[in-house]
C-alpha cells in the first residue's frame, strides 16, 4: 500500500489524457472507415470496444517504458480509472448496468496490463 501512495499521479494524469487522444483518433479513423465503406451500423460497438483496447494498451506502454518500473501498477490504476470514469458517464446517460459493462472493463483493464508489463521490459532509460 505505501507503493500505492507513494506513486507519481503526473504519470496517472498523463496516461488517461493519452488514452482518450488515442480514442479519439480511433473513433475519427472508425467513423471515416465507416463513412466511406457504408459498412452496417452494426458492427459499432465492436470497433468502438476495439479502439478502448487499442487505446488502453497504447497509452499505458508509452507511460511504462518512458518511466521504467511498476508497469503493472500503472496499468492498473490507469485502466481503473478509466473505467470508473465511463462507467459513471454511461450510468448517467444510459441509466443503468448492462452486459457490456464487463466487456468494457475486461476491454480497459487487460490491455492496460498487459501494455504496462510490455512497457516496461521496453524501457530505454536514459540518463
């Protein structure tokens, strides 16, 4: 737990700004690829949950390697954090819990730890 309070919040911060630039840009090149394909409607939230993953996994390894160490950790909290926050965003406009909340978590989480383990066996530290 001293870890836990001990740890550098500037990396949290800029990690989930990260991830929602990278979402972003993914829902930008999704709806393109949509728009341009007049591929059905249905095949959105697949591409919507793909892009949180990507973004999840991206985010969390560039915050890992440039920093180094506790990989997992940072994955972790940034990966919580996230989800807490569309969590509450979704329980606020859609008005409840639904099936896709799991995926969603398991879409966050498992990306964001498996890009901090790989962050940080990726370091460059430099001096």
């Amino acid at each position: 737990m001293s870890d836990f309070l001990k740890y550098k919040w500037g990396n949290i911060a800029l990690g989930i700004l990260l991830l929602v630039l990278f979402y972003i840009l993914s829902a930008f090149i999704f709806a393109a690829v949509f728009y341009f394909s007049k591929a059905s409607r249905d095949y959105i939230p697949f591409f919507s949950n793909l892009g949180l993953a990507v973004s999840s996994f991206l985010s969390v390894f560039l915050i890992t390697r440039k920093k180094g160490d506790k990989g997992l950790l940072t994955g972790i909290i940034i990966g919580g954090i996230t989800f807490i926050l569309l969590f509450l965003i979704s329980l606020f406009t859609k008005g409840g819990v639904t099936f896709n909340t799991l995926f969603r978590f398991l879409f966050i989480m498992l990306p964001a730890a498996i890009g901090g383990i790989m962050g940080v066996n990726k370091t460059n530290k430099i001096m």
